[in-house]
C-alpha cells in the first residue's frame, strides 16, 4: 500500500434507506436550503422571486411573459430549399446573411450555411468561398463530396468531413483539378 494511502483516515459510511420517509424529507430540506442560498443572491433583486421564503419553486417565475409573442413554428420543406439554392446561384456561398434579408428572412444566416451544408454535404464550406451555382452544380458537388466521403470513410451526417491526415484535402484538390466546382 502507498504511503499515502495509508495516511488517508478511514471514514465509516452509513447506509442510507431511501425507502424511508425520513430520508426523503430531509433531502427535500437540504435541497429548500440550496435553493433560498443559491438562487437569492441580494446582488441580484431579480432573483428573489426564483423561489418563496420556504425555498420552494415559483413557477409562475419560469413561465413566459404573458405579453410573449408565441413563436411560429418554422419548417424546412422544398420551397425553402428551392430558394437557398437561388440564393447560392445568385449571392454565393458564404453570403447566407443576404440570402435570410432577400429570400428566406424567418431564417438566419447561421440557420441557412448549417442548411447548406447538408445541400453541398461539405462539412468545411470554406473552399466554396464566393462559389456560385445553379441547382445542378449543387446537386453535382454534393455527388463529388459523397463520393470522397464514402471512399475515405468520412461522410458523416450528410456532409464530409475532413481527416487528419489530410487525405480528404487532397482528393478534394485532385477532383478540383480534373473537374473544377
């Protein structure tokens, strides 16, 4: 045994019946405890109204403002795709804030490259830089991209994704070569 296991003190452990009442009631005491310490800070006023005086929730604290806008709900179907692929052949990869302003405003821009991501099925978007193209060199890319993805083991979620040995960079620089995106 180590020396400094040894000079560890043995600590007796009790066993704990979480079948019991008791134990139940005193957790729930620690956990009103935790919550008046924690969730109160006097720095914040804000914060005062997370939990009453007893330590319990306030759930009315947690719901949302009733003067709140319910959030539409936004799905992805052929129409915005067919208008993403506009905004690649007419702005360019990269430039998915004008694409949102001009064709797709109930998406951000953020929102549109995560979505052209998966139309390319290119992980790193960045050789595209300024790339524009019809939906049938879209289309093409992403077939190019698969393809490497499949032959290198790296297509991943729709999309290739690079390697660490730099074999995906360089089949993407000889297919770029041969046939230019």
């Amino acid at each position: 045994m180590s020396s400094i296991a040894q000079e560890l003190p043995v600590v007796a452990v009790e066993a704990v019946d979480i079948s019991s009442p008791e134990f139940w009631h005193q957790k729930k005491e620690w956990v009103k405890a935790m919550r008046l310490q924690f969730s109160r800070r006097p720095e914040f006023p804000d914060t005062h109204g997370i939990v009453d005086d007893e330590g319990m929730l306030n759930q009315e604290y947690f719901q949302p403002p009733k003067d709140a806008l319910p959030q539409t709900e936004r799905r992805w179907g052929d129409e915005e795709k067919r208008r993403l692929l506009e905004g690649i052949a007419t702005y360019g990869i990269g430039h998915f804030r004008e694409i949102s302003d001009n064709l797709l405003p109930d998406w951000s821009g953020n929102d549109l490259r995560m979505k052209a991501i998966r139309v390319i099925g290119r992980q790193n978007l960045q050789l595209y830089k300024d790339w524009k193209g019809d939906s049938e060199a879209v289309q093409r890319e992403y077939e190019r991209n698969k393809e490497i993805g499949l032959q290198h083991g790296t297509w991943k979620g729709g999309a290739l994704v690079y390697d660490d040995d730099g074999h995906v960079l360089k089949a993407i620089e000889d297919s770029n070569r041969v046939n230019p995106p």
